[in-house]
C-alpha cells in the first residue's frame, strides 16, 4: 500500500467522523432534549422557541452534509489527480478541509453563548446565588495534567534541539514551532481564566454542574497542548528525516486526534441523563 492510497483511507475517515458521526450524536442529543423537556414543562430552557431550537439545529445538519460531499469530492480529485502535484499532496488540504468542518460546531458554540445571554437577560430572580470563594486552575483541573503540559512542552523543545544539533538561531524550526505551541499555550490560559470567571453563563445552573462543565473544557485545552507538541515533534522529525510524502496523513491523523480529544472527550463525560433539568421548569 503507497502513501497515496493510506491516506485516502485515512482521508475516508476524516471526513465521516467529523462530518457524519459526531454531529449525528449532537443531533440526537438535541432531538433528545426537545422531546423530554419540552418548553411546556422546562420554559426555562427556552429563551426563544422550540421551533427557533429546531431551525439551528436543521441548518447545522445541512451544513455537515454539506461538507460531507465536499470531502467526498475531495476525494474523488484527490483520486484522479487533480489535486496531486509534482511534489505529491499538499499537507495542508486535510487542515483546510477540517477547518470547514469545525464551522457548524463553531456556530453551535455562538448558538450557545448568545442563548446563555438571554438566559441572563430573562432570569428575574430577585435573589441569586453566587460563589465567593476565589477560584484558580487548580480547583479545575489537577496538578499532575498541568505537569504533564509543561513537560510535554519543554519535551518538545529539548528533542528538537536534539535534532538539530543545539544550534540556536534564527533558522531554527523548535524555536518557530516553540513559539506557536507557546501562543497556544497562552490563548487557552486565558480561555480558561476567561470561563472560571464566568462572564457568560447559564444563570440557572448549579455551581457543582457549572464547575462539571468548566473543568471538563479545561481538560481538553491540556489535550490538546499535549497532542500538539506531539504532532509539532512528529512534524519535526518527517523534515530532519526527510519523509514529507506522509505529511499528509499525519496531519490528517492528528486533527481526528483533536477532535476526539475535544468533541468526543465532551460527549463522552457530560451525559444528559447526569444533567438537572429541573432548573429550568417553571416556578
């Protein structure tokens, strides 16, 4: 089997596990919630209507179909050659077709956040609850995962200094490829601090389900750090050993790695039946 043919099977799974499989779980868990707690009996849960609730969810099914075919044609060119140059296929194609498939989660994400809002808006409880006792990242996420992103970074660093034989300068790929690993680093930093403070949240949530959510979004940012410095290592390692034809197929492995880490790690632990939707009934 050539590298072409492994990544069109590597490709295959791409685009049916982030354009078909998880969103057919999230569409399950949304029809799920509409008919078990239906805006009758959980109005809370509702600051528009249930068709409003129905409307995203059908234009976020469409859009994955959408890059469901696109992928597949994709494929098909990819096939006949049309996208394969003189140097074989550029790495980059499976990150450029994953980025429109991240943009339907991307706009459940602002579904979600713009439907907290009007939570907030609408709650008209006089009295509130509110946590006073200061909250850091460690009361979220455990010291040793911490460690493990911290040593997964200077890991990085030191191999690829290894590789390249100690020469620090300019020229340097760890130093480059440090940097963005560091930019991560410091972007998910302050997403984490962004959410223990809560400037949006459901304001009918518990704090013991909140802190839940919280501590799990957390989670993933460690796994991703991780997964990226080991994908930085990896991509280090096909340029000093010269294998840039499996570029592709790593790269391709590695956002399916992302994803799984992330969406599925979500899926997995925050299951509805562990959800109090008693919050959001009627008083």
């Amino acid at each position: 089997m050539n590298e072409m043919t492994l990544f069109m099977l590597v490709f295959v799974t791409q685009i049916f596990l982030l354009s078909a499989y998880f969103p057919s779980r999230i569409l399950r868990r949304s029809q799920y919630v509409l008919e078990n707690y239906p805006a009758s009996t959980h109005p809370k849960l509702y600051p528009k209507s249930s068709q409003y609730f129905k409307r995203a969810m059908t234009l976020y099914k469409w859009v994955n179909i959408f890059n469901m075919m696109l992928g597949l044609a994709l494929l098909y060119f990819i096939y006949t050659g049309y996208l394969v140059g003189e140097k074989g296929l550029n790495p980059m194609l499976p990150w450029g077709y994953f980025m429109l498939q991240m943009i339907p989660s991307q706009l459940l994400e602002f579904f979600g956040m713009r439907l907290a809002k009007l939570m907030k808006q609408q709650d008209q409880r006089r009295q509130k609850s509110a946590q006073l006792k200061p909250r850091k990242l460690t009361d979220y996420v455990s010291a040793k995962l911490l460690a493990a992103v911290i040593l997964s970074y200077f890991g990085f660093i030191l191999i690829g200094l290894y590789l390249e034989g100690f020469v620090i300068s300019s020229e340097s790929k760890t130093l480059v490829m440090s940097g963005i690993l560091l930019i991560g680093m410091l972007f998910f930093i302050g997403m984490s601090r962004w959410l223990i403070r809560g400037r949006v949240k459901d304001p009918y949530q518990s704090e013991h389900s909140r802190h839940k959510s919280v501590s799990m979004v957390i989670k993933t940012f460690c796994y991703t750090i991780i997964a990226c410095s080991g994908f930085m290592l990896v991509a280090l390692l096909v340029v000093t050993f010269d294998l840039k034809t499996i570029m592709p197929i790593i790269m391709s492995l590695f956002l399916q790695l992302l994803v799984i880490l992330s969406m599925g790690f979500m899926l997995h632990n925050n299951c509805i039946e562990d959800i109090d939707f008693d919050v959001y009934k009627s008083a």
